[in-house]
C-alpha cells in the first residue's frame, strides 16, 4: 500500500514537472515569436523612414533646383524690360542707318573712326570709276568708309532680310600693271563672287554710337 502511494505520488510529481517545461516551452517560443514580429516591424519602421527620407531629400532637391513660379516671372519680365530699353535706344533711328551701323561693325569692327561716310552706287555704273574697261553692278550697292583711307571699306547690297551680298571691292584700286589679269576681268570675278552674310543685331549702344558718326552722301 505505501509502495502504491509513493508510486502515484512520483507519478504525479513527474506530470507537474512535464506541465511545468512544456509552458517553459510555449512561452520561450511566444518570447522568440514577439521578438521576430517585433524586430521585423522596426525593419518596416526603418525602411519607411528610409523611404521618407529618400522622398524630403528629391523634395528638398528639386525645390533647390527649380526656380519658384515667381522668380522665373521675375527673370521673364526682366528680359521683357532689357528688350524693350534696348528697342526704345535704336526707336530714334531709321532701319537704314542700323543697317549701315550694324555692317559696319561685323565686317570691318572698327568703332574708333571720326566719321562714317555711306555712299550709294546705282545699277549700272562701274564696279572701278577709274577704268573704262571695269564691269558694271548688277544692282544698286551701298559703301561704307572712314574718314581715311585705312579704316577700311565695306561694299554691300541688302537683301531686306537681314542678309548682304558682301563685295571684295579694294580700299585701293591696283593699276592693270599690278594684277595679273585684265581690269575687266578683275571687276568681273568681283561681281560674281559676292558673299552672303547674315548680320547680327549686335551692341545697341555701339551701334548708336556709329550712328551719331554716320556721314550719308547723296
């Protein structure tokens, strides 16, 4: 009888014991579970604040990179005013004299002359005055020069869409002695190897500065 009770009290000794590691158990596995929910919500937290992040900086980069609406009005209304000052300088001016201006100062580019002569040759006459035996132009041609002889000379036609046909015409005639070809065939090769040039709008101011020199002949 003692046997059989001592027996039943070991037995149930031993179920207590296997009750006890088998919540050990079930709780050292809800312990490792939280752990790993709660490590893998901190990865999502970082990740998002990660991503966050990653957006404020494009947010803050572009804000950094594009002007705002209203500075780019700013610099729009700007340009419109430089434009309009720029237009109202020449207002005062014929196209012409612009003209003469603006050619003088891309092909020859001298600004420190005392006085700018235009001259006008019609259809028709000689390309050289000094030799009967000189071609005549095609077309009505405009010359421009200094004062003297070393400033140099621009010959030229419009072609009234901001173009020229440029002629190499010479700030000093050669004699047919010094050209190894006739003066016909000199001022006829001149004639035919115009260039065509489109002119630039160039300084404003500078151009107004040549206009005040400007010396048109008749």
């Amino acid at each position: 009888m003692k046997r059989t009770l001592a027996s039943m009290i070991i037995l149930i000794t031993i179920a207590f014991l296997f009750a006890a590691c088998n919540d050990d158990a079930k709780q050292s596995r809800n312990s490792e579970d939280r752990a790993g929910e709660q490590k893998e919500k901190t990865e999502e937290n970082k990740s998002a604040n990660k991503t966050d992040d990653d957006l404020e900086e494009v947010k803050k980069n572009d804000s950094t990179e594009k002007p705002s609406k209203e500075e780019e009005d700013e610099s729009s209304n700007n340009q419109s005013n430089d434009s309009k000052v720029n237009s109202d300088v020449l207002s005062e001016y014929s196209a012409d004299e612009i003209e003469f201006a603006r050619v003088w100062l891309q092909i020859i580019g001298n600004q420190d002359i005392e006085e700018l002569n235009v001259y006008h040759t019609s259809a028709g006459e000689q390309v050289n005055p000094y030799e009967e035996t000189s071609v005549d132009y095609p077309e009505d041609v405009i010359t421009l020069g200094g004062g003297i002889m070393a400033d140099g000379i621009v010959t030229y036609s419009g072609n009234g869409d901001g173009t020229i046909n440029l002629y190499d015409v010479p700030s000093h005639w050669p004699s047919e002695e010094q050209i190894d070809t006739s003066m016909e065939e000199y001022t006829e090769n001149i004639v035919k190897n115009t260039e065509k040039i489109y002119i630039e709008t160039g300084n404003d101011e500078e151009v107004t500065a040549l206009i005040k020199k400007l010396n048109i002949e008749s």
